[in-house]
C-alpha cells in the first residue's frame, strides 16, 4: 500500500530563491521549518536541487505514492541547463504513462521560463513572474493548493484558451458556498465573490445570484451544500438568522469542511454552539490593509482546509490499510469528534471513530465519554494497538 500523497519541490542550485520558496511550501504542506514540533497537514514534501554524481538530480519514484505532486521552480538558471530540461522531458514522460495521478507543476519565475528545452505544454505554467513581490508567494500557493486539490478531488484539467490571468479554468475541485446574513455580512460576501470569479478558478455558490425563480429553496441549498465548503461569513447578526443556523448543521451533517471568517464588530448576544472545530480567518476591516490581499489570504485557507480535509482521510485510510485492519470508511472522520456529529454516527454497527491528529484534550474526550460510552475515540497513532 502507497502513502496517499508526495510532493516534490525542482529548482536549480544557483537560483538565489530557490530554497526560500521550497522551504515555504514545506511549512504550508508539511508543518512550518521553524517549529518542527508544530502540527500541520503532514503531506511529505522532498527537494531535489543538488546535483549528483551523474549531472542530475536525485530520481523521483512516482510508485512510492498513490499521487505525486512535482513543482519545478523554474528560472534562467534551469532555461540554460540542459540537464535540468532532460530530467523534466524524462518526467513528464513518466507521467504521461503512468496516468492522471501524477502532476508536474512548472512555475515561471520569469518570463523566459517558458524557452526551457522542455515538452512541458505551456498552459501548465503557474506564473509569478510578473506579480508584485508581495503577492509572489501567495499566487503561487493559491495556484499549487489549488492543482493539488484538483488532483486529489479527481477533476481533469482542459486546454490552454480557458486560462483566466494565469489560472486554469478546469472545473473547480470543489464548490465554496457562501453562507451570511443578508443585512450585515451582504457587503464582505459580495466582494468575495467577485474575487474568487475574477481571479480564480474555483466555483461559488451566492444565493442571491445562483438560485433560479422558481426552485424550491430548502433543496437548492441543501443540495448544494453536500458537496460544497462551507465559508461562514460571522458577522453580528449571523447566528441569529435561521437560514444561516441551517447551513452550518447541514454542512456538519454531510461532513463538509468549514472555515469561519470572523467579522465580529459589537459581538454577539448569543454564540451558535455547532461552529467549532474549525479554522477562523479574521477578516480585517482596517483600512491600511490591502482588501484584495485579505480576501486572497482567504481564499488561501479555504483552499487548504480542502486539501487538509480530502488528506486526512487518505492519510487514515492509508494506514488502516498499512496496518492491516478491518475498518469501515465510515470510522474514519477528517474533523474531531463533536456532540454534533453523534446524531449520525450513533446509528453505526463499529462503535470506532478515527479522527486526525493531535488528540482531543481529557476534558473533551471525558465528556464525549460520559454521553456515548460504547464508543471508543482514537487518533491514528493508536492504530497499531488496534486488534
């Protein structure tokens, strides 16, 4: 049994920021460089820049994972080596025959990135070179997160004339449903919705715009829900409209991801209790903060919170099978456990729940514990105990 998911970072050894940028999609991926000990998504992430006793760098074995992921940083240096666009024809050809689990992600760093000595098609570029210094990094990462949930998610790519200001225009891996409260979170949920349709490829759902006259309301959103990311847009009035109630329980119900982006001005008089064990962006209103900035930042998270939600479950899945155990899918969760989630599985027959880690704290499980005792609530480090 293959782990689910490698990705490899290409750049060549003379490239002066080759390193930085390798080493900041380490921490997004795997966990950040400067704090081993900190928790993060865990997908394994390789470099290859120094070259070997052959003049190439070290092979890349795309049968040791069930999906790999290879993002070539390519620069002047790379364009002028002849070995480098050897190494990369050879990989690109491995992928062609290896079929759609593997994907070769060429950034350009500069706009002579694309006369590299490579069969590489040209739509398959991420383009960096002509953003502003400060947006370099973020686009980049919008860019690859987003392939990569694509990837895991299996939605094809398609040609070259659908590419919108550098991003692919495949469909989107999945749909981010908007949900606010019409008289106070309207304005924030308009603008990101213009930022995801100008410059992304990911697909939204905006009641206000997406529900034809006619449909019946309650199907309509319920529908699209189960396949959709929750974005929860909390502003003060939020929990107090009813409709907004009912997205997040539906979303908890299909075990949707959710990410919370906190807009909280006076507070609230009453918090809803079902919107946890989720990400919280803060949504910024000061005005000394680039807007389309925050509103790229989240974009980001939403895009990683996919990634990390499709991964958990890989990840658990890879290792109930790694460990040999007789395991149903429906054990294995990409959240912690919640007294919501209990109404759907208590009516399972395996009383096993498999969540991500780092454990839920004494206090938490010893409640969870007390309502529904003939469960047993572990993380995968305690797979290999099981019997």
């Amino acid at each position: 049994m293959n782990k689910p998911l490698n990705i490899y970072v290409l750049w060549h050894h003379e490239f002066t920021d080759g390193e930085k940028y390798a080493n900041l999609i380490y921490s997004t991926f795997t966990r950040k460089i400067d704090e081993p000990l900190s928790r993060g998504i865990g997908i394994p992430v390789y470099f290859r820049s120094v070259y070997c006793e052959n003049h190439k760098p070290l092979a890349i074995e795309l049968n040791k994972a069930q999906y790999n992921v290879i993002i070539a940083l390519i620069d002047d240096n790379m364009v002028a080596c002849d070995n480098w666009a050897t190494y990369l024809n050879d990989l690109n050809s491995k992928i062609n025959e290896q079929g759609n689990n593997h994907i070769l992600l060429p950034v350009a760093i500069s706009c002579w990135s694309f006369n590299i000595n490579s069969e590489i098609p040209n739509k398959n570029f991420i383009r960096i070179y002509d953003k502003h210094s400060g947006e370099k990094e973020l686009k980049m990462l919008i860019s690859i997160c987003h392939e990569i949930c694509r990837l895991l998610y299996g939605i094809s790519r398609i040609s070259e004339e659908d590419i919108k200001e550098g991003f692919n225009l495949s469909d989107a891996p999945v749909k981010l449903f908007l949900s606010h409260a019409k008289n106070d979170g309207f304005e924030i949920a308009t603008k990101l919705y213009s930022r995801i349709d100008k410059t992304t490829a990911l697909d939204s759902f905006f009641d206000t715009n997406d529900i034809a006259p006619g449909h019946r309301f309650y199907e309509e959103i319920r529908a699209q829900i189960s396949q959709a990311v929750l974005l929860v847009l909390q502003t003060d009035s939020y929990s107090t409209r009813e409709w907004c109630r009912k997205e997040v329980l539906l979303a908890k119900e299909f075990q949707r991801p959710i990410i919370i982006i906190s807009n909280l001005r006076k507070g609230e008089s009453r918090s809803f209790p079902y919107m946890q064990n989720t990400p919280t962006i803060r949504f910024n209103d000061n005005p000394s903060q680039d807007e389309g900035e925050m509103l790229d930042i989240i974009i980001f998270n939403t895009l990683l919170e996919t990634l990390r939600f499709k991964y958990q479950e890989l990840f658990i899945t890879y290792l109930i099978d790694l460990y040999g155990l007789n395991i149903s899918n429906e054990s294995v969760l990409s959240n912690p456990p919640e007294l919501s989630m209990f109404v759907k599985l208590n009516s399972m027959n395996n009383k096993l729940i498999i969540y991500p880690d780092p454990p839920l704290g004494n206090c938490e499980l010893e409640l969870l514990n007390r309502i529904y005792p003939d469960f047993n609530i572990i993380t995968p480090i305690i797979l290999p105990t099981i019997k």
